[in-house]
C-alpha cells in the first residue's frame, strides 16, 4: 500500500511517499480503505516537537488521526460493522497506532462508528476529533437549556462543532473571532459573533450578560486567552479549555470559584482505557449531522494525497478557517 511517512521530525521534516504491505486485521479490529483524512493541531504539533511530545510514534512514522474510509476487512470477534461499511474515527497517528496518511489503516472498532449518511468522506474526515472534544467539554460543563455559553475561536475546528452542539443541548451562544469571513461563519451556525479585536472582554460581557458573565466559557483556543476565559466567565462558572499548556495564575479562577476542564480527548488512545466512549460519541453525532443540527465547517483550499506537506503549513499558517482536509 502507499503511504506517507516521516523519517525526521522538525519543522521541515518532509512527508516521503513509500510503499509497505497493509496491515492485517486483528481480533477486534477493521481494516479500514482510507478515503480522506483531517489535519489537526496535535498533528502539526507531533511533525514539528517529534519525541518531545511523549506521545509522538517513533520513526518512520504514519502521522493524522482522522479519517473516514470503507471496511476492507473484518477482524475476529467484531460485530457492528461489516465490509463495505463507511466508517470514520479518530484511531491512530500516535504512540504505536499507524495514523492515516495510508491508504490502508488498522482501526479498533471501539473508537470508530458508521460516517454520517449524509456526508462525504471528505466532509466525515473533519469531525472525529473536533466532534469528540467538543461533546466531552459541553458534557462535563453541563451545558444546556438557560445557560449562557460563550465559545472562543467559533469558526475553528473545535470552535465550530461547540457551537453547533451548545446550541442543540439548548443554551443560548456566543462565540469569539475576527474578520467578517469568521464572523460571518460563527453567525451562519446560529451563534452571536464577537470581534474580540473589536470589542475589550469586559465590553462584550457587559453587553451580552449584563456584567454577570457566561455560566460556561468553551476556550478551545486557550494557552494565554484562558485569561480572558476567567475574565467571561460568571461566578461558579465552568470553563473548559482544549489548550492547557502554560503556566497560569488561577487566581482568578479561584476568587470567582470557576470549574476548569481540561479535555484531552487521546486518552482513550494512549493508554487503552474507555475507548467506546469515544465510539459512542461519534455514532451521537453521526445522528445529530443527519438530522440537519451540525454541520462541518471545511477550509476552502483542497489537498491531494501528495500535497500534505502543504495541508500541514495550511493549518499551521493560520489562515485556515474550518478544517483541512486531504484526501486520499
């Protein structure tokens, strides 16, 4: 089969094109025809720090953990799913899981579920991991009817699908971000846009929530903008956040008596431990996609199996909005 792998890790480290028998399938597993898979964050972040993160694969390495593909071939022990299913999941692309730059992958059902009939693969590539995170985060918020939610970053990856699922556990929401193509995105989803750019925190929590703040802050851009997610959030508040990495006084947090969540949906994955949950959480949102209530937000620009090198710099430019997906 035809892979992409990486034999460096930095920065520059260049996707080669190799060839390598397809994995066989194993007791509990699929072996999955990969249609199109989504670049995330944590993507880029494994390709430019390698082992610095500990939960980079070793060289060579098959990076991206999402994808959307048909079942090849069916493992022992497996029920639920049949070959020529379209499946798509979050499975690999760390530790010693091969990720999905391949046109091959081996996926533990547990972390898998039927792609949304109503999808392309294309479009099914971009929601596991995004999807996953944004319905741990709102669930351990509690998040629903009567509250106010407030979602920084709206119109990205993360960003998009809480709003999206904010709204359909019945908050009412309001999402950060800047420019009118973003603005107008986060708007188009059913969200009230605020140009933070434009607007100071305390000008936009006096304005939206009377001074009072927001009962649950979804800061899926996070390092130092958690600053201004205890600034928005209310008294008791929840605050959930994608990107803890940093240092942070939590003062704040403390003097408002604000709930932190962390979420960090690879858990399942390192270290094999509730993976169905994952599976579960995706066969919830496959419904929620067919019945009209999310929708994946997909970057404008189009990546061939060939160009991930350039699907990479994409994402890390910034100038994506939505997801970035290659297609297989």
């Amino acid at each position: 089969m035809k892979k992409m792998i990486l034999n460096d890790y930095g920065p520059d480290a260049i996707f080669t094109p190799t060839e390598i028998e397809r994995p066989a399938v194993k007791p509990g597993h699929v072996l999955v025809r990969v249609k199109a898979t989504s670049v995330n964050t944590v993507d880029t972040m494994i390709r430019d720090m390698g082992k610095d993160l500990p939960l980079s694969p070793d060289l060579p390495a098959i990076l991206s953990m999402d994808f959307a593909g048909i079942v090849e071939e069916v493992g022992a022990d497996v029920k639920g799913f049949a070959v020529g299913d379209e499946v798509y999941g979050c499975a690999g692309g760390l530790a010693d899981l091969q990720g999905a730059l391949a046109e091959f992958m081996l996926a533990d059902i547990r972390l898998i579920a039927h792609k949304p009939k109503s999808l392309s693969m294309r479009e099914a590539a971009a929601l596991p991991l995004v999807g996953i995170t944004a319905w741990e985060g709102l669930k351990r918020a509690g998040a629903g009817k009567g509250h106010k939610v407030l979602v920084h970053g709206g119109a990205g990856g993360v960003g998009h699908i809480a709003v999206q699922l904010a709204q359909h556990l019945g908050a009412d929401v309001w999402s950060t971000g800047t420019g009118d193509a973003k603005l107008s995105a986060i708007k188009t989803f059913g969200a009230a846009p605020i140009d933070y750019a434009a607007e100071t925190v305390e000008a936009y929590v006096a304005a939206h929530t009377g001074g009072a703040g927001f009962d649950v802050v979804f800061d899926s851009v996070g390092g130092e903008n958690m600053t201004n997610s205890f600034a928005a959030a209310a008294l008791n508040a929840h605050v959930v956040t994608t990107v803890a990495l940093l240092e942070l006084d939590l003062s704040p947090a403390h003097f408002k008596g604000l709930s932190l969540h962390v979420v960090f949906m690879l858990l399942p994955m390192l270290h094999d431990v509730g993976r169905e949950t994952h599976g579960g959480i995706l066969s919830g949102l496959a419904k929620l996609v067919d019945a009209g209530s999310v929708t994946p937000l997909l970057d404008e620009k189009t990546f061939s199996f060939a160009e991930v090198g350039d699907a990479y710099a994409r994402l890390k430019s910034g100038q994506a909005m939505g997801k970035v997906v290659v297609e297989i």
